[in-house]
C-alpha cells in the first residue's frame, strides 16, 4: 500500500468487523473503521481486489463430504455436546453454591443495616432534639444579651447624663461665692484671707477654689470652717448668721 500507513491485515480486520456487525462494506465504512486514516483511492483499489478474491473463492465449488467423515464429525459433536452438557452442569451447581453464600451474605449484611439504620435513626433524632434544646438556648442566651445590650445602653447614657450633671454641678459649685464665719475667733474671714474682721460688711468673699487653697497655718489653727459657717450670697442678698 503506498505510503498510507495502513497494513492489508488492518483493511481485511476492517472489513471482517463490518461483515461481523453485518454493515455494508464500502470505502467510506472502512476508512471509518480504520479509524479515518488510509486514503479513498487506496481503500477504492483494495476493495476491488478484495472482491474479486471473494468471486474466486466463492466459485470454487465445494467438494462432497464423505459419509464416514460426516459420521465421525456428528459423534465428535455429540461427545463435545455432552462434555459441555457436563461442565454447564458442573458451573451452574458451583454458580448455585455461590448464589446462595452470596444471597446469605447479603441476608446478614442487609439485617446488619437495618440494624444500623435504626441506630442512626435513633441518633438523630437525640441530635435533633439537641440541636433544638441548643437553638432555644441560644435564642434565650440572644435575647438575654439583646436585654443586656439595651442595659448597658440605658446604664451608659445614664452615666453619661450623671456626669454631665456633675460636671455642671462641679461648675455650678466653684462659681458660688461664700462669706466664711470663723468658730474660734469669731469673726469673718477677710478678702484675700489676711485676717479676720468683725464686721461683715468687711468680710471676704470666696470661691470654692479659695477655699480649696486655704493655708496651712489656718488649718493648723483649727480653723477650718464647716458648713454651718459657711454663708452663700445669693443674687447679692446680704448674709445673716443665726446665733
């Protein structure tokens, strides 16, 4: 064959498997056969030689068979259909035999399934049941922390508001304005703390910062002043004592 990479025995196998599956044999269904290799021209002029061979062989008449031959090929075809008879026989107990260790097998295995099944029935649904007791713990544990949340809101915006009112306080309380009776001398303090007077018109008035920086000295004297001596103007009223 020139140069198509294709052997006669691949064409002959081509053709014998087409014949085999009784497809029509033609230069289209060998090469597809071949695989779609090999040329048409190529495959064309071996098809010709091939069935001019065919012709050949199928004019050669076929010579008679003799009696005895015949005899001889019909007590072969008996013993060979017994010997087979017999090894079918033989295969299908032993196929028997395996059938049944087979559907035993599948018996104990199926009991041990089922018997599984049921026990991961069993277990899922404790699981479900878990799973529900978690999913009811988690939406109280998610409602509880949505109560505390808004809690700590409500606590946060409280501090927030106590301190802005102490800080207003705080402000409130150092621009108060104070006259300061003294005990032990029985006087007023005067301005810039430089001593005492017993007229109140002479009197000092203080700030809390003042009295926060109140001397050592005056502390020293037991002189520090508690609330029942301390008087607070107001609106520029004038301070009284009560004896």
């Amino acid at each position: 064959m020139p140069n198509t990479g294709i052997t006669t025995t691949q064409m002959l196998a081509a053709i014998a498997a087409l014949q085999d599956r009784g497809e029509k044999i033609t230069k289209v269904t060998v090469r597809e056969e071949l695989g779609e290799t090999g040329s048409y021209n190529t495959i064309s002029k071996f098809l010709a030689r091939w069935r001019e061979s065919q012709k050949t062989v199928q004019a050669i008449p076929a010579a008679p068979i003799p009696e005895a031959v015949q005899a001889l090929f019909a007590s072969a075809w008996n013993v060979a259909c017994v010997e087979a008879q017999n090894e079918i026989t033989k295969e299908c107990e032993v196929m028997s035999v395996k059938v049944a260790e087979i559907q035993k097998d599948y018996a104990a295995k199926s009991a041990e399934d089922a018997e599984a099944i049921q026990v991961q029935e069993v277990q899922l649904v404790t699981k479900d049941r878990t799973i529900a007791d978690l999913t009811r713990e988690l939406t109280t544990f998610a409602e509880r922390i949505g109560y505390l949340t808004a809690k700590n809101e409500e606590v946060r915006v409280a501090l927030d508001e106590a301190k802005k009112a102490h800080e207003t306080a705080e402000a409130n309380v150092a621009s108060v304005e104070f006259l300061i009776w003294s005990g032990s001398e029985a006087a007023w303090w005067e301005a810039g703390q430089r001593g005492y007077t017993k007229h109140r018109a002479e009197a000092g008035i203080f700030t809390l910062n003042d009295l926060k920086k109140a001397s050592l000295a005056d502390l020293e004297k037991g002189d520090t002043p508690s609330l029942q001596h301390v008087l607070i103007v107001k609106g520029g009223m004038e301070p009284t004592i009560e004896e």
